[in-house]
C-alpha cells in the first residue's frame, strides 16, 4: 500500500507536487512510483532557469528495472534542481516525499495548482491500477 501524503497534488503518471506558498511547487515521484520502478540508479535533472510547459519531459529517472521520462505537471521556469541525487538517487525509494524531491518550479500559472489530482483521487487511481 503506497503512502499518500494529503497536504500534496499528484498527476496521474505518478508525480507529486507540494505547494510551498510562495509561488513555487517542489516536485518529485510519489511512492507508487518508485515503488513500481524498483531501486533507482540515477535521476537525470533539468538545468535550473529552464522554462518549461505543462506535459514536456524534464528527466529521467532510471532503476534496476526500467528508464522512465519525468514530466512536467505545471508550466514554470526551474529555479532548484536537487543536486544530492547526484550521488544518493536511492533517495527517492527511501523519502520520495522529503529528501527524494527532483526540482522547484517558479510556477508561471498559480491556478493550475487546482487542476491536478487531490489525495483521494489519487488513491482512486492507485488502487484501480494496482486491481
């Protein structure tokens, strides 16, 4: 059973997004997510000042199992990228909500924030996917 965080936002390719009231989001992959790719091996980050659009690869994030894209839930510029996966990439199988985030988003629209999935419909779509 994957931990699901109420206070965060999720996308539906298994992303998680904080709001840090600010007009910035942090963002990484839920527990679902490094739970489905196994031991991960090595995170491939964007480089800060990037603008990015909503849906545009950022990274990738390769496991023992599989080399999965990371997408973009919110169009923004980057402003931190979380330089310590660099050397620690199992991070994101062992705090995937704190020392496991991927990037800092300076969001470019605030109230796309609302169009993202919620803690309950996200456990919806955990629990359909896993049957």
């Amino acid at each position: 059973m994957s931990h699901i965080p109420a206070n965060l936002r999720y996308t539906d390719s298994h992303e998680w997004v904080l709001d840090n009231n600010d007009g910035t989001v942090t963002i990484g992959i839920t527990d679902h997510a490094q739970e489905s790719l196994g031991d991960v091996v090595f995170v491939e980050l964007p480089d800060t000042g990037r603008q990015l659009d909503a849906g545009e690869e950022f990274g990738v994030i390769e496991s023992v199992k599989a080399a999965s894209d990371l997408y973009l839930p919110l169009s923004g510029e980057v402003v931190a990228v979380n330089e310590s996966l660099e050397d620690s990439p199992e991070a994101v199988n062992e705090h995937p909500y704190e020392d496991g985030w991927i990037i800092k988003l300076k969001l470019a629209e605030p109230d796309a924030l609302d169009a993202l999935l919620d803690a309950t419909a996200y456990d919806a779509l955990v629990s359909a996917e896993e049957g």
